[in-house]
C-alpha cells in the first residue's frame, strides 16, 4: 500500500520540541510535542512517505534521537551539535548511536532537488509563497507558552513553503522516482549532478567487481592540456600558450585557470573573446541586430558538448579507467535510441546521467574526481569554438556578434548563407561535433551575458537581467520590468502598456536576503524580505545592525504577505522608468 505523502518541519528548543506534519493533499495536519507518544509517533512515520527540506541533514536525525526516548534538552544538545559544530549525518550516526535511513523510513529530501543553493525561506520567495517569516523566537531561548503559540503558526507556514516547493519539482521528482525502480538505488534525493554520480559509480563498479575508492587529494597538482590532432587555427594565435600553461589545482580542489590566460584578449576580426574556467564569451556590449531582407541571424549550437569531447578523446578519470567510457558510452547510446523511440522520460532521465557527471569532476568529495580531465574538456570546448568563429569571421558577409561556452551567433548576408553553411559543415567534419540551429528575428543585448533574442517563429530566448528565468532560479526584482522589454522586443508593445496592464502582483515584487535582518521604520523584517515600489513611499529598508542601506530599496514598501488584490499605492510609473532603463541598455530608443 503506498504511503501519504506529508511535509514534516521541526522546532527544536531546550525545553520545547516540535515534530509537525502535514498531509499534501488533504491538508491535515498532525502535531506531536515533547512528552512524546512514541507509539502514535512511529505510526505516523511508518504510514506516511516523509517529505522534507534539509531533513537528511537536520530534522531526520533528530526525529529518530526523538524515537529512541531523546528528551527536548537532548534533542537540543544534538541540534546544536548539528548546527554550531556541523556535525554530518554519518558523524550524527556514531555520536549518538541512532541508524538515519532505517528501510522502514520513506523519506524525500528536497536540497538537492531544488536548483543552485538556496533557503527554504528563499526559495518561498522565487515561488511567490503567500508569506514569508522569519523565526520568531531566538533559537536559544527558554520558550514560555505564549511563545509556543508563535512557533507553531510558524513552523506550519514553513510547511506551507516545502508543499509549494514539492509541486514546484514535481517533474524532477517523477523522473527520479523513475529512474530509482530503473537503478535498484533511491535517487530521490539528489541533485543531477550525484544522480550521474550515483548511476556511473554502480555501473562501473559492476564491471570491476569492486567498490570504487575517492581518488584523494589533489591539491598542488600540476596539468598540462593536450591538443587534439585535429585541432589548429589558421590566424590565431593560442596554441603554443596554451601548450605551456599550468593548471594548477588549489587548496579547495578546484582546478584554476593560469592568469595569463584569463585575461588574455583573443582578437578574431572586429570580436574579442576570453578564456576561463566556464568557458568562453565574447566580449561585445550594446548592441541591436536585427535581420532584413538583405541580413539574417543564425544561433548554432553545439550538440552535447562536453560529453562529445569526452567520448571522441576517450577521457576518463585515471582511477577509475576505461571501463568509465563502457559505462558512459552505453548510457550515451540509450539516451539515442529512447529519443528515436520518443521514450521521452527514459531519454531525459538518461540526459541527467550524461550531463551532470561533468561537475563531478571538480569535485574533491565526488568518486569521479578528476581535475586533469576537467581542464581537458573545458578547454577542448573553448578552442574548437575559437575555430567556429575563426571559420566564420573569414566568409565574406558573415558577422559572428556573439559567443559563450557552446555556441555562436552570426549576422549574414543571405548572399552568403551558402557559404556560411559550407564553413559550418567543414568545422564539424573536422572536430566531430554537431552544430543545431535556431534563426532569430532580432538579437537586443546589453552584454554577452544579459540580452533578448526573438526568434523567427516569435519564440523569446533571454538571459540575465532581461531574464524571464526559472522560478527557482533567482531572486524576483520586479519581473514586469523585463516583461515589458520583451513584449517592446519581440511585439512592438509599449512599456507603458505592459505594466499598466498587469493585475499580478507577483510581478512587481522584489525579494532578496538580509544577512543580519531587515528593518523598515523600525519594524523588524527577518532576513528574508519582500517588498514593491510605492507611490508615496519615501523611506527604505535598513540593515538591523548597521543601519546600512539595503540596495535597491529607496521607497520600497515590505510585503511579507501577498495581498489579494494590487495595492493602491503601487508606483507603475516606477516600473516604466525601471524598465525603460532597461531598454536604452540594449541600445533601442523609445
């Protein structure tokens, strides 16, 4: 019989402990406070599949100390321990003598999930939850009745937060859920990059018979990068450089690009291109192209990259050996016959496994720990896109006015679409990469990292400030702002219309973390905090210990929680201006 999923959030405090739960679908709620019912407690636990944020690392083990008869000042001492002397769950196990993921556990644990690193409390605000709140009661305090109160209505609303943040992953979590009945292993759990590392590891372990050991400490470690046969340039000049330069790994066991090269200048025509660790970007700043009857805009792209360069130079960590590309190499070829098949989920679970075991390889903790074979995919990628643009910047008519990590964008004269193409193809025939590509209609961009393109089937493709972003992603500041630019963009709509027109308040807030907390006319925000821009507003937000201007907060007004309808102070005119700004940064004029 399956289990009921339910959120579940502690409140730990010496003489208070808190286990809450609540069901995801019904909404009810079960409550148990110290003295336990540890009978009506593991039933609970037994029947219910556990959903939960950080509760690896925080509320799991202290739910299983609570199982064992802990009482509140134990299960604090071991909260502090956790907190204050971060002390690791497989370290918890042997302190305090209690087994974590016991098989009669059912236990999900969003972190790694959620995208990048965040909060929870942050990503409530990405995902617009209807209030935001910081704890209420410091953590080391003697909690009186009264203060009880406050910590349950807090504690449910950070479970109202983890239920918006598990229906925000819903498609993630089914793949996983997937992916684990495929494998035999529980990858619920974890990020992309650990499932790749997960899967590889037991995949390659099959093969060798044998447990795969962490390669250890690299630091100190000198690479030196290998150019491919096929790899030359025919006016620029790189290649004895980087021959000779030193990749060094550092104390953290990440690997660091030499300076010499980081800040080296790559000229190629009328473009300037750098290196680093992440890859290459053009250097270009405002710039407005759009295509006409005599020009067109081509973005290709290259198709998997990194795991192309992996494969076709037969990488591979050094401890591990050559059965890593059996295991890869195999995983690469179902991925292929389950998108011919259109087995849409197997190929985008298999898509995980593929991509997100580059990271891996920078990582000191990660079984695939391989600094050495990092430097020599990255830099591949750079290269053989420096002769991309190479290619492309010596056809007559054609304009390469953009390029980061995996692909270029090119301005053309249709006169010379042939022979653009024709460069295009002997590059790939060259390298053994595959290039994909998208026609744009205008290309509006602030910098290589911050632009708009529209392509010309009216779909938009926008990063950084112009960013519609996903949810989970970044910080919200007052998204009806790139929105206008867009619909200016992409449909000719006037800024001014755009946010006139908008009734969602979702839109015009900004959210952001307060390291200290926030203040606002002397009321206490938390660390967390929300807020618009108001008609009559002449105050800010302030840092509550140093009184420092938060930024960007001159007549904000906090809103903590969402109301139902648009507030009546709501400065739009602020927005226009916001949002105009942001426009004259691509170079149009209204």
């Amino acid at each position: 019989m399956a289990r009921i999923p339910a959120v579940f959030d502690t409140e730990i405090y010496v003489n208070f402990t808190l286990f809450l739960f609540e069901e995801i679908e019904t909404g009810v709620r079960a409550s148990f406070e110290y003295p336990f019912d540890l009978d009506a407690l593991r039933e609970y636990v037994l029947d219910h599949q556990l959903i939960t944020f950080n509760g690896m690392g925080f509320d799991i083990p202290l739910l299983m100390l609570a199982l064992k008869g802990a009482d509140s000042a134990r299960i604090k001492y071991a909260a502090n321990r956790i907190i204050q002397g971060r002390l690791k769950p497989w370290n918890f196990e042997k302190e305090f003598l209690v087994t974590l993921n016991p098989p009669e556990l059912d236990h999900i644990d969003l972190m790694e999930v959620a995208p990048l690193t965040g909060s929870l409390k942050l990503y409530g605000g990405r995902m617009h939850s209807t209030h935001l709140q910081d704890l209420p009661v410091p953590p080391d305090a003697v909690v009186t009745e009264e203060q009880k109160v406050g910590l349950r209505e807090y504690c449910a609303n950070d479970l109202h937060t983890t239920i918006d943040l598990y229906r925000a992953l819903k498609e993630p979590l089914a793949l996983r859920v997937k992916m684990t009945t495929e494998y035999g292993i529980d990858l619920r759990s974890k990020s992309d990059a650990q499932i790749a590392e997960a899967i590889i590891k037991q995949e390659v372990e099959k093969k060798l018979g044998h447990r795969l050991q962490k390669p250890g400490s690299m630091e100190g470690n000198q690479y030196f990068y290998t150019v491919p046969d096929w790899m030359g340039f025919e006016q620029i000049e790189i290649l004895d450089e980087v021959r000779a330069a030193k990749f060094i790994v550092n104390d953290k066991g990440s690997v660091l690009i030499p300076d010499a090269l980081k800040t080296k200048k790559i000229h190629v025509r009328d473009g300037v291109y750098r290196m680093g660790i992440g890859g290459l970007h053009s250097s270009e700043t405002t710039q407005t192209k759009e295509a006409d009857d005599l020009y067109g805009i081509a973005d290709f792209d290259v198709t998997s990259y990194y795991p192309t360069i992996i494969l076709n130079q037969r990488l591979f960590p050094p401890h591990i050996g050559e059965e890593f590309l059996e295991v890869y190499q195999g995983i690469v070829d179902r991925r292929i016959a389950a998108k011919r098949a259109k087995n849409t989920s197997v190929a985008e679970s298999l898509k995980i496994a593929i991509n997100g075991s580059f990271g891996k390889f920078g990582s000191k903790y990660s079984t695939l720990y391989a600094p050495g074979l990092m430097i020599q995919v990255t830099i591949t990628g750079q290269l053989a896109l420096l002769m991309l643009i190479e290619a492309l910047a010596q056809v007559p008519g054609v304009e390469v006015i953009s390029a980061n990590t995996d692909g270029v964008t090119c301005r053309f004269a249709w006169l010379a679409e042939r022979e653009m193409l024709a460069a295009v193809e002997g590059w790939q025939t060259r390298t053994g990469f595959a290039l994909e590509r998208s026609n744009y209609r205008g290309l509006y961009s602030r910098d290589v990292n911050n632009y708009i393109a529209v392509k010309t089937d009216g779909e938009v493709k926008t990063k950084g400030v112009y960013g519609k972003g996903l949810p989970l992603h970044k910080n919200p500041y007052a998204s009806i702002c790139s929105q206008a630019v867009i619909d200016k963009a992409s449909l000719g709509a006037s800024i001014a219309g755009t946010v006139y027109a908008s009734q969602d308040i979702r839109k015009f807030v900004c959210v952001r973390k307060v390291a200290h907390g926030a203040v606002w006319k002397g009321q206490p925000l938390g660390r967390f905090i929300r807020w618009y821009f108001g008609k009559y507003e002449l105050e800010s937000i302030h840092d509550s210990i140093n009184n420092y201007l938060v930024p960007n907060t001159e007549g904000a007004v906090p809103l903590m929680t969402l109301p139902d309808r648009m507030p009546e102070d709501l400065d739009r005119e602020w927005y226009i201006r916001e949002a105009t700004e942001l426009y004259h940064a691509l170079g149009g004029s209204l």
